[in-house]
C-alpha cells in the first residue's frame, strides 16, 4: 500500500506520517517512509540520530543516480522504467524502529508537469515501486499543493490530508482533496489534528460534510508530543502513552483493511 500524507505547513504531517510507518513495521509490514519534504525531517521523528540524519544524500542530489536513470540523450525526455528495489537497497537508512527511510531532497523547478530529471526520478519511483501485499510506503509529503502539480503523489493508494482547526489549513486540504480526486487517486481521507475540544471537532466534521470529503477521524492535542519535539526527541519514543499516536495508530488499523 502507498500511502501518502500532505497538507498545509504545521499541521502534523511528519508526525503523521512517521507514526503510520511506525505502526505498519510494528505489524509485521516490510515498510519504507519517503521523506518529500524539500525540508526533510522526517529522520528525526523516526529515531534517526541528528548526525546520521544529516549524512544522507537526498536523491535529488544524487547527480550520478539522476543521470543514470532518467537520461536517454534527449533533452526532456527520461527513461521511466528502472528497478527500484536497487535505489531502495542502495539508498534507504534504517531507523531504529525497523523503518527504512528514503529522503528525496529539494525539487528546484516547480510548475505543472515539471519534467526536470531529478522530480522526473521522483515521480517515476512512486509510480513504479511494486508494493506487496505486506510491504508499505509512507510519503511525508510538501506542505500545501505544489506536489499536486509535480505529480509526484498521483500514483498512491491512499492520499490522507491533514488539517488542524483553522480555516486555512480546511481550504488547504480542500484545494488537495480537489486535486487528488482529479488525479484519480481513489481514496482520500481527511484527518483532524490537534484536536483540543468538541468545537474544533465541529468545525472539522462540519467542513468535511459540507465540502463531501471523507473523514478518516481525529487526532488529539497532545502534550507529549509537542514536549518531544522541544527536547528533539522522536515521539514514537511514547507509543505507549501518548494518545495522539493511540489514535494514527488505529488510522493504521483502518488502512490495513
Ligand atoms: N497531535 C498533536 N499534538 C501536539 N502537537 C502536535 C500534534 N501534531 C503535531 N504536533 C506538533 O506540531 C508541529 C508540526 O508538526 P509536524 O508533524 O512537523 O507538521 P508538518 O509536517 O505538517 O509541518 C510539531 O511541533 C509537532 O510536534
Ligand atoms: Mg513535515
């Protein structure tokens, strides 16, 4: 299953993401987390160390990799068809939770079909990772909706969109849940973070009847959270206390069905 998770900046995505990883190669899943964020950090809530983390070549930074896969001596035009299983291999850290994670790094042109080599690269092992019944891959995805237009997400399973109570993370998550239902992705849930009390959970509920988009469910405010990410800890170093992660835990549940 490919599972990708984007929204607005701020409104848990990363934590989101790294805690469905987390859950999937806690069942028993082979599971592989992509970092899309052109500012990765994903490593850090994984449990990878601060300095491990930094030594990672992003892929798009990876000339040579760029080079050997996507050209074919034309300008514009790229080979789309490799294994990927030697980029996983080659390419992946191991998390200390059993995750392996693949960090894509910073994607400079942007724009509606974007054929630069490196997003073309991007885009061509999303689209060609083979996913096995007990395999999952997780993207932590670009705040906002320019990966909607690289198309780098169009080849998921499942594109989960976060939203905190604000209005302007619900019009994000719109704008995307628009987009994705566009490129015919055919399952797109909405999730609530950060939820504090019944009115925040309202205006959620609400939004997402109104506008017909499906809500997956909630996840609360919790301190634990926040209090690891102050002491620069991963927070599934709390998956046994923290009810934020109790609850992307059963989001996992569902998603394995
Ligand atoms: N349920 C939650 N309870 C408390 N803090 C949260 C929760 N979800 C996310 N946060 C905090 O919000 C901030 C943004 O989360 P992050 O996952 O980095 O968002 P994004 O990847 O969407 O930018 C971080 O400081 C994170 O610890
Ligand atoms: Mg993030």
């Amino acid at each position: 299953m490919k599972i990708a998770v984007s929204g607005k900046g701020g409104v848990g995505k990363t934590l989101i993401a790294g805690a469905l990883a987390y859950f999937f190669a806690e069942k028993g899943f082979k599971t592989l987390a992509i970092d899309a964020d052109p500012s990765p950090n994903l490593a850090i809530t994984l449990g990878i160390p601060k300095e491990e983390a930094e030594k990672i070549t992003p892929i798009s930074e990876n000339k040579r990799l760029i080079e050997e896969k996507t050209s074919t001596g034309m300008p514009g035009v790229y080979k789309l068809s490799f294994r990927v299983d030697d980029i996983v291999e080659k390419y992946c850290v191991l998390s200390p939770f059993g995750i392996n994670l693949l960090v894509m790094g910073t994607i400079r042109s942007v724009g509606a079909g974007c054929t630069c080599p490196a997003n073309a690269l991007i885009r061509t092992l999303i689209r060609h990772l083979i996913v096995e019944r007990d395999e999952a891959v997780i993207l932590d995805m670009e705040a906002g909706i320019e990966h909607m237009g690289r198309g780098t997400a169009k080849h998921v399973d499942v594109m989960l969109i976060v939203a905190e109570p604000s209005m302007k993370a619900l019009e994000v998550a719109k704008k995307i849940h628009d987009l994705s239902v566009e490129a015919g992705i055919k399952n797109v849930f909405l999730v609530g973070n950060k939820i504090r009390g019944k009115t925040e959970l309202e205006l959620i509920d609400n939004f997402s009847m109104k506008n017909k988009i499906e809500l997956l469910g909630f996840v609360p405010f919790d301190d634990i959270i926040l209090k690891a990410d102050m002491n620069g800890e991963s927070p599934l170093l709390f998956a046994e206390k923290s009810k934020a992660l109790a609850a992307i835990k059963k989001f996992g549940e569902k998603l394995a069905h």
